[in-house]
C-alpha cells in the first residue's frame, strides 16, 4: 500500500495531502418464477390481481440525521471534520475517453450518485486525524428500481474502467485504477468500488465509492486517503449505518 508523498512533491500532492473530502453486487428482488418454493407465496398470483401496497413515506430530516453513523462509531481518531475540500478541482475535475469512465469522475467529484436526491438528507464529514483519511456519509431516499440500477451500474465499473488516464483542463493526466471491495452483507443491496488515482508526480489518492439500499433508502459514502485506505472505517460505517437505517426506518414506520 502506498503512502502520501512526501512534502518534497510538487504542488498537487501538498494539495492533495490537505485532504478534506466533499464529497454495493446489486441485489433485486427476483422474478417469482425464479425463487424457492418457499419465497412464491406472494407470486402465485398475477401481479394485477394483488393489492397495490401502501407507499412508505421518506424518512423525515430528524429520522435521517437520526440514522447516521457519528465519530464515535469510528474510534478515537474520527472526529467532525476541520476543513472543507482542497483537491477535488485538482484531482476529480478531469475528462476520460470513455463515458463511463467520465462519470464516475463526476460522481466522485459531486458525491450525487442517485442523482438529485427526491427527499430529505442527512450528510456527515469525518477526518481520521491520525491516518489523514476523510469519510463523507449521506442519507437519501429513492424508488428502490433507480437505487437498483445505480448499482447495477457501479457493478459493472471494474470492467469498463479498470484502468484509464484521467486529463485535467491544464493538461495534467492521472493514471486511474477501479476495482470491487468486499462488504459486510448488509441492507437490501449494496456495491462498492475502489478508486485509485496516481498522479504523474507519484502522487497516488485512494477512494472508496460505497452505497446501500435499505428498501426505498440509499446510503453512499466516499472515504478517500494519501495513506493506508481506511478499511474498518468504511466496513463499520456500512455495517453498523445500515443498522441503524434499518432501525430508525422500522421506528418511522411504526407512527405513521
């Protein structure tokens, strides 16, 4: 694993060690023909002859910031962030050949990864003081279809973007890497990706892309790092985020 770049570097990577971040397989339900026996219950019928069920409403802006993880989740050197963004325009503000490729770019740079959100959020910004990570965590709600395919798509990214270059509107390019991340088997559905961008003066920045849907709810979260990657802070965030929605979701429902 590589670590910042020393102060010596050029620019980019002083910037980019100012790091403040601004900023999983898809998992539908399937077709009733296709499920166990014990699961088609619900499927014997024809769609239209079963009752339409009722719509839950979104989450309130309470119930939202109420389903966030928080620096104590994380441990000792998480704790709110102190700065806002320094790298992104430096770093994520770049075309690529490739479409894709391109947006993924984007959706890095805006952290919308549903697009424009259709209900209230909650957001959090977290620094690890002392490996110098960021973890940006946000809440949505969505219909679970559009969810689905945002996944479906990020799924298909290690494929289509496993390495590509990366230019900047200055003519600096960054050599990109996209790969899969293992996650806690948590929520309706999830996916995630890693993204590893190099710069031509060795500097390299590590970015995890991750999301979740808990029925028509959406976790995404980016957690980006010069140094070591923070993996238990992204694997606890998923885990113990996902719980939580769950909760505050089935306490929500409850009252309505």
């Amino acid at each position: 694993m590589q670590h910042a770049a020393p102060a010596a570097r050029p620019v980019l990577a002083a910037t980019l060690s100012a790091l403040a971040l601004t900023v999983a397989a898809c998992s539908t339900d399937g077709r009733g023909t296709d499920r166990p026996a014990r699961t088609t219950q619900a499927t014997a019928q024809s769609p239209a002859a079963l009752p339409t069920p009722a719509v839950p409403p979104a989450l309130t802006r309470g119930q939202a910031r109420a389903a966030l993880i928080t620096e104590a989740d994380l441990g000792q050197a998480w704790q709110p962030t102190r700065g806002a963004a320094t790298w992104r325009d430096e770093v994520l503000k770049a075309s690529a050949d490739r479409p894709d490729c391109g947006r993924l770019l984007d959706v890095l740079y805006t952290e919308e990864l549903f697009g424009a959100a259709t209900a209230p959020r909650a957001v959090v910004a977290l620094d690890d003081t002392a490996g110098g990570a960021q973890l940006h965590y946000r809440i949505t709600s969505h219909r679970a279809a559009d969810i689905d395919r945002s996944l479906a798509w990020l799924a298909t990214l290690p494929d289509v973007c496993g390495r590509f270059t990366a230019r900047a509107a200055h003519g600096a390019t960054r050599t990109v890497r996209v790969t899969g991340v293992t996650l806690p088997e948590s929520g309706d559905a999830r996916q995630g990706l890693r993204v590893t961008v190099n710069a031509e003066d060795g500097a390299v920045l590590v970015v995890d892309l991750v999301a979740v849907r808990v029925g028509d709810d959406a976790i995404s979260l980016t957690s980006g790092s010069l140094g070591e990657p923070a993996d238990d802070a992204v694997r606890t965030s998923v885990a113990v985020g996902t719980e939580r929605l769950t909760e505050v979701r089935r306490q929500g429902r409850a009252h309505v």
